[in-house]
C-alpha cells in the first residue's frame, strides 16, 4: 500500500496531467482526469491501484538513468 507521501507525490501528479487524458479498463470502467484524482485522494482502492501503477512507473524512470 502506498505511502502517505506517495499517495501526495501521485495526486501532484496528476494534478498536472491534461484534461483531456482518460483510461479504460478491461472491465468497462472509464476514468478521466477529474474520477482519478478524487480516487487518489479519497485513498479507495482504486485510489490505491492507480498510485501503485504510477509510483511502479516512476520508479522504471529512475532505473533508466
């Protein structure tokens, strides 16, 4: 489970990100930019997969370097 400040670094994030920006799942399940940072912030679990992938990225990032 993400941390505190990952939950904080994640939401920072996609503060950032483009209105625009929307994902899908397999199951149906439509989130655009405004649904992902209420579930991060809210910390539910779909709050908590979201921050998962995202701090999972960040940290492939910083493994390039």
């Amino acid at each position: 489970m993400p941390t505190k400040e990952e939950f904080s670094l994640v939401e920072k994030r996609l503060e950032h990100w483009n209105e625009k920006i929307k994902i899908a799942s397999i199951g149906g399940i439509v989130l655009d930019k405004d649904k992902m940072l209420k579930h991060v912030k809210d910390k539910d679990e779909m709050g908590k997969e979201l921050s998962e992938v995202q701090l999972h990225y960040l940290r492939k990032l910083k493994e390039r370097k």
